[in-house]
C-alpha cells in the first residue's frame, strides 16, 4: 500500500430560487454544485444525497487507487470499509446541518458565536490577564513618586561614599 497522504478537498455551492407555482404560491427550489478540487470533476445536483454520493465516489475511488494489486478482493473491502467509516458518520448528520442552516441561518451564527464566546473564556481562564493589564494613572504615579524617593536616596548614599573616599585618601 502507499505510504503517502492524500488530500480531497470538496467545495459545495448551493444556489436558491424562489418562484411561484401554476397557482401562484411560492416555493422554493434549492440546486447546487460540488467540486473535487483534486480532480477537477463536478457534479450538478438538486438532492443533496447527490452530492454526498459523489463525494463518496470519489473518496473510495481515492482509497482502492492507493491500494496495491497484490492485496486480495478481501482486504481491499475491509480497507475500503475501514476508510469510510468516518465518512458514513459525517453522511448521516451533514443533511441536518445544512438543513437547519438552510431553515434558520441566524441560529447557526447564533450557535457558532455561543462556540467562540466560550473558547474565548477557556482560553481567558487559563490565561494571567492582570499581569497583561497596562498600568493605570495612578499606578503610574506612584511609580513616579518611589522613583523620586530612591533618586534622592541614591544621591544622599552617593554623598557619603565620596566623603568616606575622601577620608580614606
């Protein structure tokens, strides 16, 4: 079998139309497009199972070209299995976000602002934020007033040690 990684990469377009029907109600008709960038193939689509098939194809196809001739009809099942457990998984429940994304845009924003909010307090919690916090005017100020005071001390300090020097000479 090959050793090295392979990527697919997939980009879906959706497009929505709305129109009225012969008696004059609204619907509306979603179609869309799927690419394999990889590949350079695409597939027009109104279902959405459309698309996840095609995406499917193309990943086993991915998967049984990387598997060498020498294995037996077997194994390339078992491997071809193995590869798209994950997939199966991610098949069942896409429909449904794109779905409810479909429905109901601004609660999916709603819920991907709730995710960022709450990492962001993750990541603040682990965080020192106070000793990332700059100084205020008054702590500046006292700063200012000690640096004062041991100016003044040093000088005083350096008084008396040329005068011990002075004495010493």
């Amino acid at each position: 079998m090959s050793s090295q990684d392979q990527t697919a990469s997939f980009m879906i377009r959706f497009t929505q139309r709305i129109y009225e029907d012969e008696n004059g109600e609204a619907n509306v008709q979603w179609r869309g497009n799927v690419s394999h960038v990889q590949g350079n193939k695409q597939k027009n689509f109104s279902e959405l199972k459309d698309a996840m098939k095609f995406i499917q194809d193309k990943l086993s196809e991915m998967t049984l070209s990387s598997i060498e001739e020498d294995v037996s009809a077997e194994e390339k099942e078992g491997i071809l299995n193995k590869s798209l457990d994950m997939w199966k998984k991610f098949a069942v429940s896409y429909p449904k976000l794109v779905v409810d994304a479909i429905k109901d845009p601004k609660a999916q924003v709603s819920q991907i602002q709730d995710q960022i909010t709450s990492k962001a307090g993750e990541i603040s919690s682990r965080l020192d934020l106070e000793s990332l916090k700059p100084p205020s005017k008054n702590d500046i100020n006292a700063l200012s007033g000690q640096i004062a005071d041991l100016t003044s001390l040093v000088t005083k300090l350096q008084k008396k040690v040329d005068k011990i020097d002075k004495n010493i000479s």
